[in-house]
C-alpha cells in the first residue's frame, strides 16, 4: 500500500508537507502505522505541485530517503495545491517510473492507495480497451494506477465531475474483481480541488484522515493516510465515502453508493 499527503489552501512551501510532523510523510516511508499489508513505502515517490492549473513533478523510483537535497529543493517551491505520494509497490506490477505516483496527465494529478488483484493478468486488456485512442497512446507502463486514472479521465472529459469519474472506475473494478479484494483509494485534483475516494471491495478499506489548518500546513487542509501530526484534529473518512476539499477552506463529505 502506498501513503500520501494532499494540500489545499494559500500557497506554502513544500518541504513542511512533506517532512513536517512528528509523523511526517517522509517517516511513513520507513515507519508507517496502518499499512493494510507490506511493511515500509521504499519503492518510490513522487511530488506534484500546481502553477495555476499546470502541474509540476518530482519523482524517484528510490526510497525517499536517498534523495539528501530533497527538502532543500521543497523549500524553494511554493503551492496551493499540491499531491506526495510513497509508493509500496505491488506483487507483479513493475517498479518504474512509469508507475511512480502522483501520476500527471496534463492538468491532472492521481494517486492510488490500493490495487486491483491480478491486475495485468486477469483486467488489463480489457480495462485498457474502453479508452480512448488518444489516452491509450498515453500508457507510459502497465500499471492498475496508471489504468485506472485515465479511465476516470476519459469519464470526467465526456462531461463527469471528478468525483463521478473516480466512482465509476471503482464501481467497474468492484464488478470486475467479484470476491475477490481490491483496495481502491484514489486521490484527484484539477488544481481548483482535490477529491478523494475512500473504498474497495472489501469491508475494511486502507486509511485515510482530513485536518483543517494543522500546525506544519500553514492554514490549508490536508488529506493523508495517516495523521502526520499530533496536537491537530484528524477526522477519519469514512470507509466508502468521498470527500472534496477546496482552497477556500470549505469541504464536502459524503457516502458513496457503487453498482
């Protein structure tokens, strides 16, 4: 399972995101707390950042403990909006840089928490062939990540909200996998929000926690795995629910109902 970190709010510099809290996103990656299964985030990361609507990225298919000058370079970038991601790489999907998370297709940004089982085997082909020619020719790899975000990007450019995008790859992977357990928590954003999903196929879903103003995040709100801090309020999302965060401090949290 991977961890990660979403911010909304007025910009800030990048390195508290990443390395502020007592339990940072930086210490998840060696020492996480409710990892549904593996046991450290060593398999890459990613950050991405918004200029207006247009993304930038750092990725590194290392663990983030290699890169000494990372903090040094997130404490020159400032955002409102920004998407990190530590990847814990699944059983037969590669570990390269075509699957590093957050993943960027040209305003947007994903990440997911989870996996669809037997991916490339038994859903690949077929998942792949609804796209559209033009986000086909875009798969770098062969990823479910990779998959499963343009599949929500070719729903939401037919004229889907973000978040109606994300519940229908979840209700298409719920019926695909039958019995069997995907865990299926995505995180989208446009620069404008960031909406995550927080579900699967199974009763017990990974975790996810929303803050308003905590302490490192300079008065935005967070989305994160797990709480990054202690001395701020983080509320649990519900499992198979949805929540939208916006930059002027309003969210919206709701259940979602999937076919």
């Amino acid at each position: 399972m991977c961890r990660l970190l979403a911010y909304i709010g007025a910009p800030q510099r990048l390195a508290p995101l990443v390395f502020g809290g007592d339990h940072s996103l930086y210490k998840q990656s060696w020492q996480p707390r409710e990892l549904l299964s593996g046991s450290v985030n060593a398999d890459g990361y990613g950050v991405v950042w918004y200029e207006g609507d247009r993304p930038g990225r750092i990725a590194e298919a290392r663990p983030i403990w290699y890169d000494e000058g990372l903090e040094r370079t997130l404490g020159v970038i400032e955002s409102g909006c920004v998407i990190a991601a530590l990847r814990n790489g699944t059983a037969g999907i590669p570990v390269d840089r075509s699957s590093l998370l957050p993943l960027v297709h040209d305003r947007w940004c994903f990440v997911l928490n989870g996996f669809v089982p037997d991916f490339r085997r038994s859903h690949m082909r077929a998942l792949r062939a609804d796209l559209p020619d033009d986000l086909y020719a875009a798969l770098a790899g062969s990823s479910d990540s990779e998959t499963l975000f343009l599949l929500a990007l070719a729903q939401i450019r037919e004229g889907a909200s973000i978040l109606e995008g994300l519940t229908d790859v979840a209700s298409r992977i719920r019926a695909r996998v039958g019995r069997e357990e995907a865990q299926l928590n995505m995180v989208m954003s446009d620069s404008d929000s960031i909406v995550a999903l927080r579900t699967g196929s199974a009763k017990e879903t990974n975790s996810l926690y929303l803050a308003e103003r905590p302490s490192f995040a300079g008065g935005g709100t967070v989305i994160a795995s797990e709480a990054p801090s202690s001395g701020t309020v983080w509320s649990a999302v519900d499992g198979h629910s949805s929540v939208i965060i916006r930059a002027d401090g309003s969210s919206e949290a709701k259940p979602i109902f999937l076919d």
